[in-house]
C-alpha cells in the first residue's frame, strides 16, 4: 500500500484505488431515497400538494369512466 493511504481506507469509503466501495455507495442512495421519500411526504401536506393529489385521483377516475365507456360501445358494436 502506498505510504500515503491510511490503513483503514475502507473506512472512508473508498479503496485504495480511490473507487467508492458498494456499502459507501449503497448508504449514498439510501440517504437520497430518504431524502426524496421525506420530501415528497412535506408536500403532500400542503394545499398545493393536495390540490394536486385531488386532480390526479379526478383524472385517474375520469379515464377509468371513459375506457369503461369505450369498452361498453365495443360490446354494443359486436352484437350488432
């Protein structure tokens, strides 16, 4: 090992090599996908966040009603 490198460079995350080992880049994502998660919950909670909530349950709802109504002229075309 080179007289500059500590003993315990896995420590640090990173080989001698000075590429980041898995458990480092593991914990990066995980700290990210934390912070993304916590993020998304903060703004659900406010007004903004909920009026968009809403408008997408409304437009998920209003798409289901339309297929259902698609589906439906199908049925009524074939008996024909």
């Amino acid at each position: 090992m080179p007289e500059n490198v500590p003993d315990n460079i896995e420590a640090t995350g990173y080989t001698a090599a000075g590429v980041p080992t898995f458990d480092a880049v593991r914990e990066k994502i995980e700290n990210r996908y934390g912070t993304a998660l916590g993020a998304s919950e903060l703004a659900a909670e406010t007004p903004e966040g909920r009026a968009v909530e809403d408008e997408y349950e409304k437009r998920q709802q209003a798409a289901a009603e339309r297929l259902q109504q698609i589906r439906e002229s199908m049925r009524d075309d074939g008996d024909a």
